[in-house]
C-alpha cells in the first residue's frame, strides 16, 4: 500500500512504480533527508503541533534509520518512490503509528527543495576545496617557473615572450572566479525553503526560523510558492560549473597541444598517460582528453535543466525530480576532474629548453624592437613600419632579429644603435614587462605574494 493510497481503487502499474520512482538516483540524499526530518519534528514538539514525547520517539528513530543505512543494512524500496517516504516507511515499520505523525506540516515538495539545497551547500563547500588544492599546486609551479620563458601566443600564433609562471598564474586567476561564484551560488542556496508546504504553507504553527536554525540555513524563502518551484540554485551551481570546466578544458587543450611532438614544451608523467593497443610509441594525454570531454557532460546538465524548467507552471511539477540525475552527474564530474587534474599537473615535466627555444623563433621580440625605437624619439606607427620592414627582410634571408647586424639594421633606419641587442633579448622583453599583470620577474613575484594570502584566506 502506498503512503498516499487512500483514494486509490486500485494499485499503480509496475511500468508506473518504475517510471515514477526516483530512489535509483535520490537515495544519495538520504543523510539530508534525514536531517531535515529531525529538524521538522524537532519544531513540530517544541511547537506542540505533536506531543514532544513523539518528536522524542521519531528522533531517535530516525537516528538508528541513518545507521541502519550507513552500515549497508536498508535495500530501498521502488514501490515507495522516492528517499523521502523510503525514510517515512522505515520509520512507520519501525515504531509504528507515531512514525504516522513526521510528515505533519511538511510535504515532499519543500521537504526534495529543503534537501537539495542541503546537498548542494555541502557539495559546494567540497568543490571549493578541491578548486583550491588545484590552485596550491599551481601557485607552486608558478614559483618555479618565474624564469622559464615560453611564447606567448595570440590567434595560436607567437605573439610575445612570457614566462610559464605568468600563463599558469592566468589559469589560477579563472579559478578564483570560479570559486567566487561557487560562493555566490551558495549564498542563494543557502535559504530555507521548508515550511513552504505543498504551495501554500500550512495550516499548523510553524516556527520556521527554528527550523532554519537547526539546519544552518541563512534565511527562510517568503513566499512558499517559490519555494517549492525554485530550481534556479540547481541551475546557478551547473553554470558555475559549465564555467570551471571550460577552464579546465581549455587548459586541457593546451596541455594536450604542449605534449605533442611538435611543441615538446612539456610531458606528462606515465602514471598520467596511457598507451595506444597498435601503436608502441605512443604515449597518450587521455586525461586532458577526458577532462575537455566531460565538459560537454555538465554543459548538458545545465542545459536539461534549464530546458525541463523553461515551461514549468507555478508550482512544484514532476517535471522537477529531473533535477536530480543532471546536478548529481555534472558534482560527479567535476569531483571526478578536479584532483586527477591536480595530481597530473603536479606530476607534469617541464621541458624548459624547448619552450625558450620556442619564444625565441617567431619574431616575439619584434615589439620590444619598435619599443627601443620610440624611446629614441621615433613614433610608435612610424617605429611598427620600420621593425615590419625589417622583419620581412628577416624571412626573405631566414634571420632573426637578433642575428641581424648593425648595418643591416642601419641600412633601414639610423637611429639603431649597439645598445639594441640588450633590448631585444627575452630576458629584457619579459623583464621590461613590469606592469602589475605582466610577466616580469618582480610583477610576478607581487602577484604571487597576493594569491598566497588569498589561498590562505580562503580555506
Ligand atoms: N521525488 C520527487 C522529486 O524529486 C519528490 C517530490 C514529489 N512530490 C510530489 N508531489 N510528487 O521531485
């Protein structure tokens, strides 16, 4: 029989049970089922809505049905549809009719938003973390890097020398933002929506604010109808992580690039590799693979999501239990790159050779060069000529810059002088970059000071 069978003639269809029941995925939910419960009848005693010896009596109960769980002992029931009357039936069998009295003033559609919202501030609190160990290895490799000199690309064409530590550092910047907006979505979750009942609260006299109390909650929703309908605090958390990980992905992408034979700047180690079944050299970057992957995997939880709610008419439609297997996949996800990604980037050889080699080819220091020649008194558009002038003879008889002497220089231009060379060598053109963001040793060392203090603020 049912918990809600009493107008029923007759009994569902199995097809139905099945269809209809959501434990196969919101049995996770059960400690915040639970909890909430607790919380419930805590305020339902001390409000005399049921006898406090009751509220005593389903407490305890309800403590032991948490264990039980915990320990493997509870196969869960499809007929029973979901964790919130799986609990209630647990409770009922095990002392009977004054289990009966729990779900008084409550219904399961601010008791599933009540503990979403339970689920999603723990699981916020634990990305955060995660988020934040990536970036503690990252601030690591940036100190080690601040001399190791690689090109700077734009339109994945060599653009200015930098250093590795100033394109990491780029990545931990995304990764502060993504961390503030994990912060902002949880300040939204953070509002308790019980009490709100099916829609329109209750005919009992509630204390919600004791209940929020009790369960940590910030705030109460003021208007039950969205509390029960309200899915937006589902779908700003899978925003903010589409967001974390199309960073993740587009460090991915870069790493992936950075391992390949052409580029050679960097190689993963093998513990972080995988191999081909034909092709005996190959070594193989799956897990950034993997990681720009599953990206497209919590871009589509959001866009379920945003898609099952576009229509929705006020208030709760069932339409609504699909929240769950999208959020619970894209927290998965995201939990399942995070540390891989992290211990990866640990792991990582630098092949420093190969990225200076790098910065030096392409004419990255062509800017540097027309730089030296505004500070002799030449206008920049007049200088960007000249240096192009000179780049093109650079191509036609295969020089660099660097290589060029000062006749050639001065067949273009007089104002070349010796002193140019020491302009134009990385060093210089990373190290004249002494602007706060920039790639200069000493910038870097400021920001680096920064973000140290913001990783500790942080934890
Ligand atoms: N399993 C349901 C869900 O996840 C719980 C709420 C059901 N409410 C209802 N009136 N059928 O949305």
């Amino acid at each position: 029989m049912k918990l809600w069978g009493g107008r029923f003639s007759k009994s569902t269809h199995a097809m139905v049970d099945d269809f209809n029941s959501s434990i196969r995925f919101d049995e996770r939910l059960y400690r915040q089922d639970i909890a909430g419960s607790i919380a419930h009848v805590t305020m339902l005693g001390e409000q005399a809505i049921i006898p406090i010896e009751d509220s005593k009596t389903i407490i305890v109960a309800l403590g032991e049905i948490l264990k039980e769980i915990e320990a493997g002992q509870v196969t869960f029931d499809i007929e029973a549809e979901d964790i919130h009357m799986n609990v209630e039936k647990l409770l009922i069998e095990k002392i009977g009719d004054v289990g009966k009295k729990l779900h008084t003033g409550r219904s399961r559609n601010d008791q599933v938003a009540l503990d979403m919202r339970m689920y999603i501030k723990n699981e916020i609190l634990e990305i955060d973390k995660m988020i934040g160990s990536l970036q503690s290895v990252l601030l690591k490799l940036c100190k080690e890097n601040l001399d190791t000199i690689m090109p700077g690309y734009t339109h994945l064409q060599k653009a200015q020398p930098i250093t590795f530590s100033h394109h990491l550092m780029a990545y931990f910047e995304m990764f502060k933002r993504d961390r503030s907006r994990l912060k902002d979505a949880y300040k939204r979750t953070n509002v308790l929506p019980l009490g709100s009942g099916a829609l329109a609260t209750t005919t009992y006299p509630l204390d919600r604010e004791m209940v929020a109390k009790l369960l940590d909650f910030d705030s109460i929703c003021l208007n039950s109808i969205d509390g029960v309908s309200d899915r937006d605090f589902c779908i700003e958390l899978l925003s903010a992580l589409s967001t974390l990980m199309m960073h993740l992905s587009r460090f991915s992408e870069e790493i992936i690039l950075w391992c390949t034979n052409e580029f050679n700047f960097i190689e993963l180690d093998d513990a972080y590799s995988t191999g081909s079944s034909i092709m005996p050299q190959k070594k193989n970057p799956d897990i950034p693979e993997l990681v720009r992957g599953k990206t497209g995997r919590v871009y589509g939880s959001l866009f379920s999501l945003l898609t099952t709610m576009k229509s929705l008419p006020l208030a709760y439609n069932k339409d609504m239990q699909e929240d769950k297997e999208v959020t619970f996949d894209a927290i998965d996800t995201v939990k399942m790159c995070l540390p891989i990604f992290k211990d990866m980037l640990n792991t990582l050889k630098i092949n420093k050779e190969k990225m200076y080699q790098g910065a030096g080819g392409g004419f990255t220091n062509a800017t540097d060069a027309a730089d030296y020649l505004v500070k002799k008194g030449v206008h920049f558009r007049n200088a960007h000529e000249i240096i192009g002038k000179l780049v093109l003879y650079c191509i036609n008889t295969n020089k660099t810059l660097e290589e060029l002497t000062l006749n050639e220089y001065r067949t273009i231009s007089d104002v070349f002088s010796s002193d140019l060379y020491n302009e134009i060598s990385l060093e210089a053109c990373v190290n004249k970059r002494n602007v706060i963001g920039g790639p200069s040793q000493e910038m870097m060392i400021k920001v680096i000071e920064i973000n140290e203090k913001y990783l500790t603020k942080q934890y």
